[in-house]
C-alpha cells in the first residue's frame, strides 16, 4: 500500500512489523473472475495514443450480462484478450451507476461513485481509488481509441458483486450494484474528512436507529477493497460488552457489583479489599497487562495477574487494566457456568440479532489489518494474528450489527435505567464509567470508547440523551478514533 500515514495517527517508531502479504487471494463472500469489462470515453475525450486493434471474441464462446437484473447495455463491442473480456467503457460505467471523464492533467480515466474518485492511466495494473492502489487483474489497454479494463478492475472499486455460471459454450454474468454504500447529502462533509484523514476501515452514522452514513475506506488486501459489512475485530469495545454482562447478572441476583474479588477467587492477594465496581472503572490496582499466546486456557491467565503486584491501593487512583476485564470474563464464567464466548452469544447477540458478530479466532474471516512501517514509510500488512482474551478485546462484529448493540443499549432491552445510569458514572478520578467513559450534560451528554490491536483500530461515540451514534471500525493499526469520533459527531450533528 503507498497510502500515506496522517499526523494523527502515527504510533512510535522501532516497532518490529511484517512484511506486506503480496499476491492475490481469495476474498471470502467474493467471486474471482477472468473477465474484464471496457470504458469507452465519450467522443472527443480520449488521449492521443496509439490504439491497438480489436481482438474477436475466442472462437464457441459469448458472454451475456445482467446488472440488477436488466439486460448490460454494453453494445456489440464486446471483445476477448488473453482470457479476459472487454466491453465498452462508458456504457459499463454507467451501467454501474459511476460518472466517467478524462482529466488532461493527470492522464486518466476518472471514474466517480459515491463520492469515491477512481483514477485508471493507460497501461497500469493499479486503479487509484481515493489515493489507495488497488491492483487489478490486467492492465488498462487501448483498443480502437478506447481505454479499457479488466471487469474486477472495475467492479471491485465500485462495490458491485459479480455472480457468473457457464453453460454451453455462453458465460452469463450476473452483475449486482453497490446497494451497502449510503450517504445523506447533508453529510458529505463527514466522508471527506474521512478521505483528508486517509481512514481506513468501515464507518457509520445514525440518529434514533436510523442510518444517514454507512461507508467503507480503504483496501482489504492488495486487490480488494474493504465492504460496509465486512466484519472487523473490536479491540476493546469487547468490555462494553463484558460489563453490561455483569450488571445482566447483578439484574439476576447473581452477583453484586459491590461484591470483593475474593468472593470468586478465595486466594487472590488482598481480594477482599477490590470490588467488582473497580475492575469494572480500572480503580483496583491491578497491573495493566499479561502474556498474550494463543491457546493459555483463561484460568492461567487469571494465574498470572493474580501473581502482578498491585500498582497502587485499591480505589484510590486509575489505571487502564486489561487484566481486570480478564478477571471479570472469568467471573462471568464462574457465575453463568458457561464460557464468556457462548455467554455473550446466548444471553447478547443471539437476543439482539447480532448474527454476523461473535468471538474472534484465527479462523475468523476478519478483513486484513495494517500498521505503519516508519523505515519504508508505508503501511504493511500484518500476516500474524494478534490473540486477545476473553473480556478485554477478544469480540469481532460489523457496522449494522454494532448499530443493533447500541440501539439495544440505549432503548432499554438489556438492562434497566437506574443499572445504565450506573453504568454510565465516572468514576472520581476521571471520566471513565463501566467500560465508558462518559463527557458532557443534556443533549451533549456522550458515552465513547476506542480499542485496538496490532492491524486495528476502532471508535463509538453515542449521544446518550439523542440517539445519536458514531461507529469506526478501522483495519489500520494506531489511529486516533477518540478525536475522530468526536469531530465526526460535530460534522454531523454540530456537537
């Protein structure tokens, strides 16, 4: 990738990174095809070079095509070159919903959607889509004055899904439009900060349930882009989701937030002196964090943060404690009798629909992260997964689904109002609550969070008493999506 890092988002340099997986490879959900589709310019707009001539289609073969079940109109210009088929380019730009012009200036082909530009030069393998290189099965050609591409060259950057089934020498493509991608005239402001930003990952917006931005950025890997319902790992917006299962069983009589450690673990040092209620605002003292390999059952990890020397007396001070949300994930476990994974999948998600969130494993079909290689100045893929624990940062999900979770949250199907607005207390050295921190009075009231891992960054910002909600889930490592979040609520919403 050559998409330069912003300011903001810069991490500290020496950090050790992998190299950039390079090749191409499947996409899951995604249809690879050996099929190109042409862009003919209009008429007095196409450069001065050399055309080639058009190659007939192979011999026993003929392509048909449906976008959104309507017949292509392509033309009788449909030809084949080294297995990939062409068609010509406005017609098949327009077909797709795109506007197409030539720049003079920057010597291309420039495609706009959804306010996403594409930029296709004559004779590359690479479309530019909003400064990302996204490279394309062929290379841009020109047959009788018009500049053509690959069809996944041009599908792929404007979001379109591809169905293809062969029968009889004929290949019938089945072609469906971007229906994922939405934003409200009114803010348009809010996608191009995200471009100026150079973000990447998925983004959403909404007011009382209802969707006014919905929006990917960025590439999934070196020949796919990323979807708005790509699922993405949460970092730790999964203690959010570890909290409101303490305070369900608090609701239950199982357990009290006012309970000591020592309760569920007998032998913890000085157990009896940290209540739940500090592990939930990070105020018991805990050690921030511990071993992450893959594979250590949960109770060895709890063994190895009950060995951690405190940092400081329980409840006087605070401290960001990862270790803590393990702890309570274990408790969650002692409590229910189930696993903290299927806890959250039984007594959450299923409830609320959250069909495509879950547990993350190393078999999770999660799109791709990055991180920032300072010596190269350009952004690496990380071919390594990062583990998480239970409790702290172990959940994955997606835009729509997370929409769900916090809609939950704030109409009251999980929890009661006077447990929320517990929830929602700072504790008395900031303005963190449980698993929130919370800022502002009255309609300006916000509850927000950010999380990470290696490859990932993601943010929320919900407006408590508005109904308003901001969700970023980035696959670039080390953004700052606290002040991203907050400037996007204001672009949008004005506060």
């Amino acid at each position: 990738m050559t998409r330069a890092k912003q300011s903001t988002t810069e991490r500290s340099a020496g950090r050790a990174y992998r190299k950039m997986i390079t090749g191409n490879k499947k996409r899951f959900g995604r249809i690879w095809l050996s099929t190109g589709l042409a862009f003919a310019i209009a008429a007095g707009t196409v450069p001065a070079y050399a055309a080639e001539a058009a190659v007939p289609a192979a011999a026993g073969t003929s392509v048909t095509a449906q976008i959104d079940g309507q017949p292509a109109q392509w033309g009788s210009s449909v030809y084949t070159y080294r297995s990939l088929t062409y068609v010509p380019v406005r017609e098949g730009a327009v077909s797709l919903g795109a506007e197409v012009k030539w720049d003079k200036t920057r010597r291309a082909a420039v495609v706009k959607s959804n306010g996403d530009e594409l930029l296709y030069r004559p004779g590359a393998d690479t479309v530019s889509v909003n400064g990302f290189e996204l490279r394309m099965p062929g290379t841009t050609r020109y047959v009788n004055g018009i500049l053509t591409v690959p069809l996944r060259g041009l599908t792929e950057p404007l979001k379109a899904d591809i169905g293809i089934a062969s029968a009889n020498g004929t290949s019938n493509l089945s072609l469906s439009t971007d229906r994922e991608t939405l934003v409200r005239p009114n803010l348009q402001s809010v996608d191009d900060y995200l471009k100026k930003e150079g973000f990447s990952g998925n983004a959403l917006v909404a007011k009382d349930g209802e969707v006014l931005m919905r929006k990917s950025y960025g590439l999934a890997s070196d020949t796919t882009l990323l979807r708005p319902t790509d699922p993405m790992r949460l970092g730790s917006l999964t203690k959010a989701f570890t909290a409101a299962s303490i305070l369900q069983l608090e609701e239950e009589g199982k357990l009290s937030t006012d309970d000591p450690l020592s309760k569920f673990i007998p032998d913890y040092p000085r157990g009896d002196e940290i209540k739940l209620s500090m592990l939930l605002s990070h105020t018991s003292g805990i050690a921030l964090n511990f071993k992450r390999e893959e594979g250590i059952p949960l109770a060895d990890t709890v063994a190895e943060i009950k060995a951690s020397a405190l940092k400081f007396e329980p409840g006087t001070s605070y401290k960001y404690s990862n270790s803590g949300y393990v702890l309570l994930a274990y408790i969650i476990e002692q409590t229910s009798g189930m696993s903290y994974p299927d806890y959250i999948r039984t007594r959450i998600m299923e409830p609320l629909g959250m069909d495509h969130s879950g547990t993350a494993t190393r078999d999770t079909k999660v799109s791709r992260g990055y991180e920032y290689d300072w010596q190269e100045k350009a952004w690496r893929a990380v071919d390594y997964y990062f583990f998480s624990p239970s409790g702290t940062g172990s959940l994955y999900s997606t835009l729509d689904d997370m929409l769900t979770w916090s809609q939950a949250l704030s109409s009251g199907k999980l929890l009661s109002q006077e447990t929320m607005d517990r929830m929602y207390t700072p504790n008395r050295f900031t303005q963190y609550a449980y698993a929130w921190a919370v800022d502002g009075e009255g309609d300006d009231k916000v509850a927000y969070h950010n999380g990470g891992g290696d490859g990932y960054t993601t943010g929320i910002r919900r407006g408590l008493n508005d109904g308003t909600v901001v969700i970023l889930l980035g696959n670039y490592g080390g953004l700052d999506t606290n002040k991203m979040t907050a400037d996007i609520r204001k672009l949008a919403f004005g506060k």
